[in-house]
C-alpha cells in the first residue's frame, strides 16, 4: 500500500511539473511572439490627408466605382418606391411644364420661337433644365442626407454628390423619349448636328456638379442653404432661354448673357435636335463652357479643402 501511494504522489508531482511547464512557454509566448515572416505579415493601410490644392486622387474615385453604382441604384429605389405614378413622373413634370409656358407664353403672349413649333420648342429646353435642377438640387443636400454614412465608414466624399448628378439621367432617359415622338409628330429630322447632343448633355452635368459641389459643402456649415437652393434654382430658370428665345437678347449683351452656363446648354440642345438658327450659339456655347470650368476647378478645390471636416460638422 505504502509503495502504491507514493508511486501515486510521483505521478501528481509530474504532472504538475508538465502543467507548469506548459505555462511558461505560453507566457514566454505571449511576452514575447515570434516574428512574422514577409508572407505572414498582416495588412497595413495608412490614410494620409491629401495634398495640394486639389488633389483628386482619381484612381482611389475608380476603386470605389462599385459604391457610386449601389448609391445611384439606391437614390432611383427610394425616388419611386411606394409611388402611385413611378417612372411616369419623370415624363410628367416637363411635359406639364411645356403645357403651361405653351397656353400663357406660346399662344397668349406669343414669344417668338425661331420658326419651331413652340411646344417642341419648349419641351426641348425643359429636359436639360430638369435634369439640371433635380441634380442642383439632391446634390446641394447629398452630404447632410447621407451624414450617417459619412460619419462610420472612410471613402472619397466626392462620389456622394457625383451619384446625386448622375441619377438624373435615368429620368432624363425616359423625359428624351417623348421628345423623339414629337419631333416625330411635327416631322422634325435632325441633322449631323445631333451627333454633338452629349456634349451638351456632359455640360449640363458638369455644371450642376459644379454648383453642387458648392453647396453641398457650404449646406454642413450653414443648414439654411438648403433653404437657399429652390431659390436659387427658379431665379434660374427664367434667367435662361426656356420658355423664350435667346435670339431676343440683343447682341451687345449675348457675352454677358452667356456667363450664364445653361444658356449654352439650352441653345446647344436646340441646335443639335431642332436645327435652330446657330446665329451666337457657338459663342455662347464657349462662354458657358469657360465659365464651367471655372466653377468647376473652384468647386472641387472649395470641397477637398473642406472634406477633412465633414465628418466632424456634419
């Protein structure tokens, strides 16, 4: 019995001995791990603020093209989910509108329309402008809106305000097929000229993302712009020939009617759909596509210079 017991004892003190020893080496372990090899080593990403006075960084805007997709995708889903009309009211809002400016400017104050039937006349310069002052308009708001998104997760601010401008295009889409059957209606062919069409379509968009750019970023510090941007936007619209020509600008005062960046695109479409007389349109064309550029280089410095704050502010 006694030999039992302390072969018993001898066994307990070994196993104890192991144990102990089993925790030392995960202590020595933990105190002090083994170095990574080159292909075990983990992934470090370091965000460095941009530099210089722009700074686009186009290529970091390219990785992130999957969520530009999905936040257009989204902006179309909420805009007609739970709708009694749907895509309908992409066609309905100009199509009314140029009913209007036909009963009180076309036939009741007879503007003068170059020679073109004046509801084409302003169902094509309506569609530009729409798309124009819905992007204006979802754009100046587009950060405050998504401030959830842009407050937990890092990728470049600007695809917020690019995906409010680019959204419109689908509406613009289905608004441009009407527009084909009234040309067809009133045996409109369009020329060579029509070849230019996306041109104008590029200006059109540049320009509200130039604006918006503005004041998207100016909407984080003062909520009030907001407030600001619909009136903003119909001062807008009767300052650029819509519902009249720009023929009837005397020519003195065409360059500085011109700074007016959608008169370009209004006078453009025109010209490529309608074969409207091209009398100062190439002029104003250059001017408002001059003017873009400027606002456009000052609105991307304006929001880079800005960004690092959003999220702070917001």
């Amino acid at each position: 019995m006694k030999a039992t017991r302390i072969a018993g004892d001898i066994t307990t003190v070994r196993e104890e001995d192991a144990v102990r020893r089993v925790m030392t080496t995960v202590q020595q372990e933990l105190d002090s791990p083994p170095a990574l090899t080159a292909s075990q080593e983990l992934p470090l990403t370091v965000i460095r603020p941009s530099r210089g006075r722009i700074a686009l960084n186009l290529r970091e805007l390219w990785e992130y093209r999957e969520l530009l997709y999905f936040l257009i995708w989204r902006d179309i889903k909420v805009r007609y989910k739970q709708t009694l009309l749907g895509v309908a009211w992409a066609v309905l809002q100009p199509f009314l509108t140029m009913v209007v400016f036909s009963i009180f400017f076309g036939n009741l104050a007879k503007v003068p329309s170059d020679g073109i039937p004046y509801p084409i006349f302003a169902y094509t310069a309506l569609l530009p402008w729409q798309l124009f002052s819905r992007a204006l308009t979802e754009s100046s708001n587009s950060l405050v809106a998504n401030q959830r998104l842009i407050t937990k997760v890092y990728f470049p601010r600007l695809v917020i305000p690019i995906s409010a401008v680019l959204g419109g295009l689908v509406d613009f889409g289905i608004a441009f097929v009407i527009l084909i059957g009234m040309m067809a209606y009133y045996h409109i062919v369009p020329t060579l000229a029509v070849l230019t069409l996306p041109l104008f379509l590029l200006l059109a968009l540049a320009t509200a993302l130039a604006v918006g750019l503005w004041l998207s970023a100016l909407n984080v510090q003062y909520r009030d712009v907001h407030y600001l941007t619909p009136f903003i936007t119909q001062f807008w619209l009767f300052a650029t020939p819509i519902a009249y020509s720009a023929s009837l600008v005397r020519y003195r005062w065409r360059g500085l009617y011109g700074l007016n960046p959608m008169v370009g695109v209004v006078e453009g479409f025109r010209w490529a759909l309608l074969n409207s007389p091209a009398t100062g349109t190439r002029s104003l064309v250059l001017i408002s596509a001059a003017v873009v550029g400027l606002l456009l280089i000052g609105g991307l410095a304006y929001f880079r210079r800005m960004e690092k704050t959003f999220a702070d502010i917001v």
